[in-house]
C-alpha cells in the first residue's frame, strides 16, 4: 500500500513541477517501465510454479 501512495505523489509532484510535455514524457516513461517489471516478474514466477504444480 505504501508503494502505491509513494508511486501517486511521484506521479503527481511530476505533473506539478513540470511543463506538461515533460510530464507526459515522464509519466510514460515511468509506466512503461512499470509494464516491463510486471511482465519480468510474470516470466519468473510462471515457471516455477509450473514446477511446482
């Protein structure tokens, strides 16, 4: 829950601070990274339990 309260001010003090194409820039960026560590961890835990099972 913390993480989810800390990435909400992150995304927020961008869009406060920043020009408006900067934060769109920067907010993509910041998700697609996001979407990448989900996709990474779903490639890890996917096999091991597969194994398990």
């Amino acid at each position: 829950m913390n993480f989810l309260r800390l990435l909400n001010k992150i995304f927020w003090s961008i869009w406060k601070d920043c020009t408006p194409l900067q934060a769109a820039l920067l907010t993509s960026i910041m998700l697609i990274i996001i979407l990448v560590l989900i996709f990474s961890l779903v490639q890890v835990i996917v096999p091991f339990t597969y194994i398990a099972i």
